[in-house]
C-alpha cells in the first residue's frame, strides 16, 4: 500500500471500522518483522515484538495523525519495545545460556541505538535466488534448517552425519548465503562443500 | 578447532538444546575470545534474520494480533469463562499462543472468521505434522535414540520409533506414544528396546534397566501389549501399570487393570490387579507383594502444634511467615485464577529430587570459617563474606551448583549459587542469607528471583513424618515477566499474559478434595497435597520445567534413578516424579499470599 492508502486504512478504523486493521497488518507485516528480526537475540523474541507492536499501534491508534507515517509509527513501538527487551536480556548474567543470550542482546541494542530510521529491507527474493543457487544437498540442508526449522540433531540423523559435520556445513552455507545476498547484480551458483 | 566446536555448539544453542554443560563450554568459549564472541553474535544474528525472512510461522500474525485485542477488551468477568490455548512450537522459546474466550457479546465477524480459520490450521498443522507411526517424544531434556549403531540426540520434536531402536532416557522421563494413544513414559536413567508394534501388530518393549509407567489402550485380541524384562514378560491388554528393573527383580505394579505376570523361564502366571504389586525375583521367585505401608503422620492436623526449627525437626521462620501460615477457609482468589490454574493443570508437576534437588548442610561454632567470594558482586552479596562451610560440601549436579548451609550458630542459612572450591575458600556466583528466626523473606532476595531456597523447601524429614507444615516452593516456565507480588521481590519470567503465573503467587489444591477417594495416591503424594490443600505453593521463579516443585537432596540419593531411601519408600522414587495422581485440575491462585484481596 502506498502511504496515503493505508492513512485511508487507518481512518476507517479509527472511526469505527476494525475489521479492516487487519488490512494494515497485512500490509505491514513484513517491514515491521524485517526491522524487528535484524535486531532481536531469538525468533521468540521477534514474535512477540511483532505482535506487540501492532497491539500497541491498535490501542493508541486515536492518537496517530495521518501524515502518511503509519509504518514508520508502527515501527517506533517495536523500537521501544525491543529496546526495554534487549536492555533486560543484556542484564542477564546467571545462567550460561542467559549470558550467551545477553551477549546478542548487547550487539542488538548497538545497532537500534545507531540507526534512526531503518531503511534495511532484506530482499526475500534474493535470498530465495540465493538458496536457489545452492547444490541441491546444500539447498535440502538450508530448506531444513531455515526454513523448517528443523533441530541439528535430526538433520544430522537424516543427512547420516555427525552433529559437528553438519553444524559446520550450515555455517558454511550461512556464510555463502550473507555473501551473496548482500551483492548485487545476477546470482551465480553458489560452492558450498557439503559432505 | 574451537571455531568448528564453536559452530557445534552454537547449532545446539539455537535449539535450545545445550546441556548444562555445554553452555558452560560455549560461554567460556566466547567469554576468553573476542573472535569468537563475535562470531557467535554474527551467527546468531544472521541465523535469526534468515529463518525470519524464510520461516512461515503456523498461526498468522493477524490471527495473534485479533485474539490479542480480543483479550483486551473482554476481561472473563463470568465464572465460566473458557480459555482454550492453542500453541506451536516454531520459534526457540516461545509458544505463540491464541486466546478464544467465551464472551458476553456476540464476536464480531472478523475475530469469529479469525478465530474459525484458526482452529482449521491448527487442525491441519497438527495433521501434518503427525505421524501414523509410533513416536518418541522427549519431556525434559534430553534423551537418545540407538539405532543401528548412530546415536540420535532426541529433543522436544517427536522422533518416529522403528523396531529394533534402543531408547535410552538421560536424566528425565522419556516418553513413548503409540498411534492408538498408548503411552510409555521411560524413567530417568531408562532403557529399552522396541521389540515390534511400531506399525501394526502386537507391541513388545523390553526393559533392560530403570523403569516404565504404561497406560495402555485396550488392544486387539491377540496384540497385548508385552513388556519383558530379564526376570519376566508383563502382558497387557488395557491398564496402567509401572514396571521396574531392580536389584532383588523385576517389580511391577497395577494401577488399573489387570496383567499377566510370568517368569521369562517359564511357568503360569500370575495376575496381578489394580492397587497390587508383584516381584519376579532374581532368584526365580515370582509373587504378589503386600503393599507398601503408608508413612503415618506425627500429627493430625488438629493435633499439630510447631516446633521450634532444630537439625532434628520443625521448620524455621516465625509462625506468621507467609510460608507457615495456613490458607484462610475462603480465600480471595486472584481474578485470573482461573486461567492460571487452568494453565499449570495442562503440565504434569514433578519433583526436583536429584540434579536441582538442595543438598543442607549443617554448620555450628566448630565448623570451619570459609571466606566465600562472589564473582557476582550486588546487593545480595556485596564484599566476600565469611561463612561456616564443613569440609567436603557439594553442590548438586544441576545448572545451578546450589546448596545451602544451615549455620545453627548464626541462626542463619547461607543460599550459595555456583558453588565451587577454591583451595580453602570458596568461589559462587551469586548468593544470600535469611534468619531463621524472621519472617522468611530476605531483602534483597538470597535464592530463587521469588525467595529463599529454604523458604518452601520440602525436606525429606517430612515425607518421613508425613506432614509438610509449611508452603511449598515451585518453579514454572509460565512465570510472568514484568510483575511480581509479596513475599517475591523481583521476577525471571519472560512470558505475558493473563495466565501467566506472577512470581510470588500462591496457588492452592482445593481443600474440600477428599484425598482418601483418590486411587493410587502414593504416601509421598498424598503428604504433599494435604500441604496443598493447607498451605498451598509459592511461585518462586522461572524454571525449564512447566510445574516444578523444589526438595531437598536427600544425603543418601545416589542418582537420578536413586533419590534416597525415604522419597524411595513413599513413591518418590526417581529424579523427576511426577506428582500424578494428585487431582492439578483443582488448583486455585490466591490474589495475595494471604488471600484477603483479589489483587496486590
């Protein structure tokens, strides 16, 4: 939606329509999971961001002025709910992993902190372009892994490999994927070793 | 070297599947090394933004944000509000969960078709993710398949079973689901081999070590359900029913039903029905065994008058502690009660006997003076500390390497957490005290982010005398982020939500529950949900687990499959006992510790 469409959006709802603040989640979903993603210490944490954001835009939505900034505005309440986040995460300092989890949170905040507007957009076609360009044992292993989320552990039973050998073929092929999604230009198949 | 053990252990880090050791390992890893922190971080990073932009989760986001707002604008006002949750697990920590209530208005036709569309993808989720065939799925933490000659490290995904896998429970409960809904829970420190039955046929499991409780769907003529152990074959044909491998035999008990029992060497059976046990000894013997006797009580309730906290005996803190005062008759319950109720009614409570049980150590004015230093230095623990430590103290096992000296001189207990030697002294990485003699709630805080280790422990002198007379103490992985009440002074909850469990709540087993009516209530059990009843459970913290229950270490507990002679002998027998048979679904949330107001 172009701006000026979804303050049409925003004002239907605000004057009684709330069937249609679906639409704006929709249309926004992307955008505010991408900012939020590229700064969050889990995929829970994401989920949660996310949603909240829009709850939050919903409940203050009386207060919006269409100047065409929904997005922007949507945005800002997932800024600050990431940030009371991550400055939580990044006071853990007992169990293993909350330290482990404190150290990403740290370098999240990092970024949100220095960026005043994101104008970050992953390209999901060219990473899709990317996994593409994998040899297919890689792009079965990527689609597993980050796509089905499936655990190492059964990865590693059904590709009949170790745990260690898999992990390091996906980091190789996490290396290959950030290199050539952030290139520019055709996509060339992408070596990436896996055994 | 340590950059492809780095990349190992950040893949099991991203499924939440680290052991305690491992997590050590990786944090020091990235700890000692800027190169490898900032691998780590970059891995994590990019690994989330990938899955981000590449995963679909099941529930759409405008589903959760409609049941979300709906939530907010209709409060369960009504006694019979209904909650359903629905959760998949697509993200590392998280169940994204939908709320349906029943509602006094009529739903508008967006959050209806929502609502609709919901239950059918959830439905379909879970039709596709099923598996025709039997499963292993893993309660707890860990758990390994053997299948020909690979080992498979299971974790909370179900793992088809295929005949001739060994199935081996490190450390929790292991459980085993067949198609028609029959369920194997292999006991911590378990093993067996699927004999047959993972597709069709008769089911056949052989135990080699530890035990199983079975309830079993009636099977087909001819399909029982068999389940051999060195000494002898159990046949099954619809109960519920534990089998043990032990040093004497093989023991097996019959909840419900009834079973075949017969020595593998030969000769009739025996049957051994509901409430019975039977032993096939080592020795060739088999026979029905007299019930175990039950722990009698020192008191009655009525009849029960403190005694003052010694080595010996009583519990410690003043009288009216918010852990030694009984619940009022009709308490003023929180106005999610409900809710939360509802919600750690859907988990089975185990007791923390072994790896994250507390081991009590006694200290007087002979025992040495330690200087104990805290890597962690805060209000809780400020400047090393002098501290009456006896020689040869040990923590246990679990992530948090905790114990607890009862200084009798002091009149104090010293809450040690990461507890390590170090030469004479002695290293922690956080810790406190409480007086013996005050109301049993430190400031700051000396243990869990809820309280005091000791405050609500369930000791084994307890389940000896068969009363607890005291709150118990338990931790849940619904505890609420962002809110706390008394006698909690902060929370380590991460979840929102109204049936999340504030830190500090106190939940109570309904009193008007008549215990004597329940079959199979073991003697451990029923003296713990009479305390309950009477005095109910503080939430003490986040845990890993969904509804645990925090207990001393008994001295003499060899292992998980060991907890001691006295848990032992009153049917708390294994590291993570399930408190089945204690009725959860009649649990009620206090809105204070002294339920005199709907809210703090």
């Amino acid at each position: 939606m172009e701006p000026s469409q979804r303050d049409e959006v925003v004002r239907r709802v605000q004057a009684g329509e709330r069937d249609a603040y679906r639409l704006l989640v929709d249309d926004l979903e992307r955008e505010v999971r991408g900012f939020v993603a590229s700064r969050a210490t889990s995929l829970e944490l994401v989920e949660e961001v996310v949603q909240g954001a829009f709850v939050e835009a919903y409940r203050n939505l009386a207060t919006y002025e269409l100047r065409g900034t929904f997005g922007a505005w949507v945005k800002g309440f997932a800024r600050n709910l990431l940030r009371r986040e991550l400055a939580q995460r990044a006071r853990l300092v007992s169990a293993d992993e909350e330290v482990l989890e404190g150290l990403v949170a740290q370098s999240a905040i990092s970024d949100l902190e220095r960026e005043a507007d994101d104008n970050r957009r992953d390209d999901l076609a060219r990473i899709e372009r990317c996994l593409a360009a994998l040899s297919p044992r890689a792009r079965l292993m990527a689609q597993r892994r980050f796509v089905e989320q499936v655990p190492i552990n059964r990865i590693a039973q059904q590709f009949k490999q170790t745990r260690a050998a898999i992990a390091n073929a996906l980091t190789r092929i996490r290396s290959g994927l950030r290199t050539c999604a952030g290139a520019s230009g055709e996509v060339a198949p992408l070596q990436v070793d896996v055994a | 070297m340590n950059e492809a053990r780095l990349d190992e252990l950040l893949e099991a880090y991203l499924d939440q599947d680290l052991t305690p050791e491992e997590a050590g390992e990786l944090r020091d890893l990235v700890e000692e090394n800027a190169a490898l922190r900032e691998r780590f971080v970059g891995e994590v990073r990019w690994h989330l933004r990938l899955g981000d932009r590449l995963h679909v989760p099941a529930i759409p986001l405008t589903a959760r944000v409609a049941a979300m707002l709906e939530a907010d604008e209709h409060e369960p006002r009504t006694a019979d509000a209904v909650a359903a949750r629905i959760a998949t697990r697509s993200s590392r920590r998280h169940k994204i969960s939908v709320r349906l209530r029943r509602r006094r208005m009529p739903m508008t036709p967006w959050w209806m078709a929502i609502a609709a569309g919901l239950l059918v993808c959830v439905g379909l989720f879970w039709t596709l993710q099923g598996d025709a065939s039997a499963v292993a799925t893993v309660r707890g933490e860990r758990g390994v398949i053997e299948r020909a000659g690979v080992t498979v490290r299971l974790s909370a995904q179900a793992q088809p079973l295929n005949e001739g896998d060994v199935v081996a429970a490190d450390g929790v409960e292991l459980l085993l689901r067949y198609h028609d809904g029959t369920t194997v829970e292999l006991s911590a420190g378990g093993r067996l081999t699927v004999i047959g039955g993972t597709r069709q046929g008769a089911k056949r499991l052989e135990l080699e070590q530890g035990g199983l409780l079975a309830r079993v769907a009636k099977q087909r003529a001819g399909e029982a359900l068999v389940v051999a152990t060195p000494q002898a074959n159990a046949t099954v044909l619809g109960t519920t029913f534990r089998v043990r491998v032990e040093s004497l035999g093989t023991r097996l008990v019959v909840d419900e039903g009834r079973i075949a029992f017969a020595k593998r060497s030969g000769g009739a059976p025996i049957e051994v029905a509901g409430g019975r046990s039977a032993l096939a000894g080592i020795d060739g013997s088999l026979a029905l065994v007299e019930p175990p006797a039950r722990a009698v009580a020192a008191n009655t309730a009525k009849a029960w008058t403190p005694e003052p906290f010694s080595p010996t005996g009583g519990r410690p803190f003043t009288d009216d502690s918010p852990y030694n005062l009984a619940i009022p008759a009709k308490p003023v319950l929180d106005r999610d009660s409900a809710a939360m109720a509802a919600r750690l009614a859907t988990q089975t409570a185990v007791l923390a006997l072994f790896k994250h049980a507390l081991p009590l150590y006694d200290a007087d004015a002979n025992t040495p003076v330690r200087r104990v230093t805290s890597v962690r230095r805060d209000r809780q623990w400020p400047a090393d500390q002098p501290v009456r430590v006896p020689d040869g103290v040990r923590p246990n096992s679990g992530s948090n390497r905790a114990l607890v000296v009862l200084d009798w001189n002091a009149r104090r207990a010293f809450e040690l957490y990461r507890f390590a030697w170090d030469g004479d002294g002695i290293r922690i990485e956080g810790g406190g005290s409480v007086p013996f003699d005050g109301n049993g709630v430190p400031i700051p805080a000396s243990g869990y982010a809820g309280g005091s280790y000791l405050a609500g422990l369930l000791r084994v002198r307890e389940i000896a005398q068969g009363r607890i007379p005291h709150a118990l103490a338990f931790g849940t992985s619904f505890a609420r982020k962002g809110m706390w009440r008394h006698p909690a002074q902060q929370t380590d909850g991460k979840l929102t939500g109204p049936d999340t469990i504030p830190v500090g709540a106190r939940i109570q087993l309904d009193p008007a529950l008549d215990l004597d009516a329940i079959p199979g209530l073991t003697p451990g059990e029923r003296t713990i949900a009479v305390a309950l009843q009477t005095y109910g459970a503080y939430c003490v913290g986040a845990s890993g687990e969904p509804f645990l229950f925090f207990c001393e270490l008994a001295p003499d507990a060899v292992d998980g499959a060991d907890t001691g002679a006295v848990y032992t002998a009153n049917g708390l027998a294994n590291e993570r006992t399930a408190l089945r048979h204690i009725p959860f679904t009649s649990l009620r949330v206090l809105g204070t510790w002294d339920g005199r107001a709907a809210a703090p």
